[in-house]
C-alpha cells in the first residue's frame, strides 16, 4: 500500500490535566484503535477527542514503530517544544511556622503590588517547597535545599524551562522576604530560555478564519485581536469606552508590566464592530459572557480553534498566533521595527526582533547559493544534464 493511502495520524503536544503529553489525533478506525489500545500507556480524553499519553523519548519512540506501517504519520509543529505545566495549587502539609511564613510570604508579594496571576504562582512554588523542607529550620535553608528540590520534583514532574525559571525568580523573591535564610541569591542560576520561533498566519488564512467564524461576535473579537495585535487578557479587559470609532483607535489600558499604549483599528473593522454593538448590546466590556461578566481566554480559545478546523488550518493556533501574525505582517508591510515596537507594547526592541526571523520579506532577500551556481553556469552557455537538476538524468 503506497504511504499515501494509509490513514493519517497527526501527532501532537499538549498540557493534558497538567502533564506534557502526546496527543493522537485520526480518524476512526478499528484497526488503529486494537493496536493503540495494546500500548497500555494511552488512554482516551473525551475533552480533547483524542488518545494520549505522557511525552517521553520512549512513548514517542514507541508509537512510531507501533503505527508507522500501518499509517502515515504527521509531526505536528507542537511536536518540538514543551507546553508550559503550571503547578496547581492544593492541600499541603506544612509546619505551623512554614504556613505562617507562607501567608506572610504571599502578603509580602501583595504588598509589592505583583499581579494576582504572579503571587498565585509564587506561592505555589514557595509553598511546595516550604512542604518539601519539612522541618528544617528556615534559617539554615541553603542552595543545596534548592537544588534538591529541582532535582526530586521539578524534574520528575517533567516541568517546562519557563516554570523552572519562574521558579528560580520565586526563590529570589523569598530570599529578599526572609533575609535570615541561608541561601546565597547571586548563586541562583536560571537555565536558559527556549528561544523558539512564532508560528504565524499568512494574511490568506486569517482571512478565511474569519470567513469560517459564522458568530458575528466570536467573529469581532478574532478580528480586533489580529487587527490591533492585542494578548487575549487586553481583548477580555477592553472596556467599550476604550474604543474610539472616530479616531478609528482603542487604548489599552493597565496591559502587561501596568502599561498603557494605543493601536490604530483596521478601517475595514468599523462595520463589523457597530453590527457587533448592535446586535448584542454590551454594556461594560467589549466582550461579555452571560450576565455582562467578562468573557473567557477559553472560550476564545475554543472557538478559535473551531475556526481553525473548519478552515482547514492544520497549524496550532491560539489567540497569540494572531498577535504574532499581526506583528509579522506589519514587518512585511514595511513598517518600521520601532513603530512595531510601541504596538505591541515591548519594553525592549530585541523582544520585536524575533519576527525579522519569521517574515518572509526577510527570506525573500536571500539569494539561495543553489540558484547562483545554476544561474551562473546556464549564463556561461554550459547545457550539461546535471544542470537541469528538475529533470530525472539516470541512466
């Protein structure tokens, strides 16, 4: 049977109840299902309709000699980075003083105005830790302490470099809270970031989700999030007196690092926006779930991913795909770096530089050697067979 005609599986990576897991997704067939079945390691998400199991070398090694013979295997682009795995928060068994230390610890974080998301997550962190201690006292908590809880649980749990790091910045926080500790702050290291590239949207696609997008609001507001290039917090927190028809602009206010920056609408947006208001008469925020509360990030995830599948776009496409797609399209369209800069509401240029990687007018000004060499020796007159390198020349 040609590779062709066998029935295909694309293979995906996700956070799946908070573990970093392989994903399978194919269409029904007994047979691929009697063999799945007989790994023992996958098991069926009714959530995400697909089978899955945990990510390792050895899972992923194993559906490729399971399946390759009898289907056509399809590495979806998740396949080469780690979904972020967020410890969840939950009943610990701490001393009396590690839970008076750990109240005080997320006060402290209050007190220095952290967002809520940031003190939630820091203190998870120092909390499993403070657990994972016991009762060593806290004064002589050090370094090693720190390393060995990476080493028993961090890296068991199989959490993503991002977690790690935050972690690490968590640590730094508490050792500034409780200075008496004996851990050395300047011998924290973090490891270093995953440096990976967006995945982006061509223009044609965006405009066919659009099209796929039949609710007029799950339509509005996939629009205004690539037309503007706004992160899913700023859509959900745009309040309707925010947006400016008459000067065609929204301003975006409290954003990421307490700032606030405006963006120029698309014209074409305008009609699409005063159907949207009048049909569904929000009265706070521009998007609104039931009883006018804010609208979820899962909900427009789900619905965009909706869109996705109807448009035929096997890519993984989140919300911020289309803040990277706007940013890369601005770039090719030839706006300059620093005006890409304050849209997006970067601190830093070289947080912006990363499209120059992905825009294709980039790519499109590299002369490919391959062509030169060709281009140079059919130039010379020279009409051997190996030269006409699209044609079969065996003999």
């Amino acid at each position: 049977m040609k590779n062709s005609d066998l029935p295909k599986i694309t293979l995906k990576r996700d956070s799946i109840n908070n573990v970093d897991s392989i994903e399978l997704y194919f269409k029904y067939s007994n047979h691929l299902l009697s063999i799945i079945r007989g790994l023992d390691k996958f098991k069926w998400s009714a959530s995400k309709k697909c089978w899955y199991g945990t990510f390792t070398q050895d899972n992923l090694k194993l559906i490729r000699e399971s399946l390759a013979s009898v289907a056509e295997l399809i590495d979806n682009e998740s396949l080469y980075r780690a979904p972020k795995v967020t410890p969840k928060k939950r009943n610990r068994t701490l001393t009396k003083e590690n839970a008076i230390t750990l109240s005080s610890f997320r006060k402290y974080l209050e007190g220095k105005r952290y967002s809520k998301s940031t003190i939630e997550s820091y203190s998870v962190f120092i909390g499993d830790f403070l657990e994972y201690v016991k009762d060593k006292p806290l004064k002589s908590i050090s370094n090693r302490d720190v390393e060995l809880f990476i080493e028993d649980v961090f890296i068991p749990k199989k959490y993503s470099i991002s977690t790690h790091r935050q972690f690490v910045s968590a640590i730094k926080l508490f050792k500034l809270f409780y200075p008496e500790c004996s851990i050395e702050e300047l011998n924290l290291t973090r490891p270093k970031k995953s440096r990976h590239l967006p995945i982006v949207l061509s223009q044609q696609e965006i405009l066919e989700i659009l099209r796929c997008t039949k609710n007029l609001k799950h339509r509005a507001i996939l629009a205004l999030l690539y037309s503007c290039g706004l992160r899913v917090g700023e859509l959900i927190n745009l309040e309707l007196k925010h947006i400016d028809i008459q000067r065609n602009q929204i301003a975006v206010r409290n954003s990421k690092g307490r700032k606030d920056r405006y963006v120029k609408m698309a014209d074409s947006i305008t009609p699409l926006l005063l159907n949207y208001v009048q049909t569904y008469k929000p009265q706070l925020y521009f998007a609104e779930g039931k009883t006018n509360k804010k609208y979820t990030a899962s909900s427009i995830r789900a619905f965009l991913k909706r869109s996705c599948q109807l448009a035929k776009i096997s890519k993984t496409v989140t919300p911020h795909t289309l803040r990277h797609s706007y940013a890369t399209h601005l770039l090719e369209g030839g706006t300059d770096i620093r005006v890409i800069q304050t849209l997006l509401g970067h601190n830093k240029p070289e947080t912006t530089m990363i499209y120059t990687h992905v825009s294709t007018s980039f790519l499109e000004r590299v002369n490919n050697p391959l062509d030169q060499a060709v281009k140079k020796f059919m130039t010379n007159g020279n009409n051997e067979e190996y030269l006409k390198i699209g044609i079969n020349i065996e003999k």
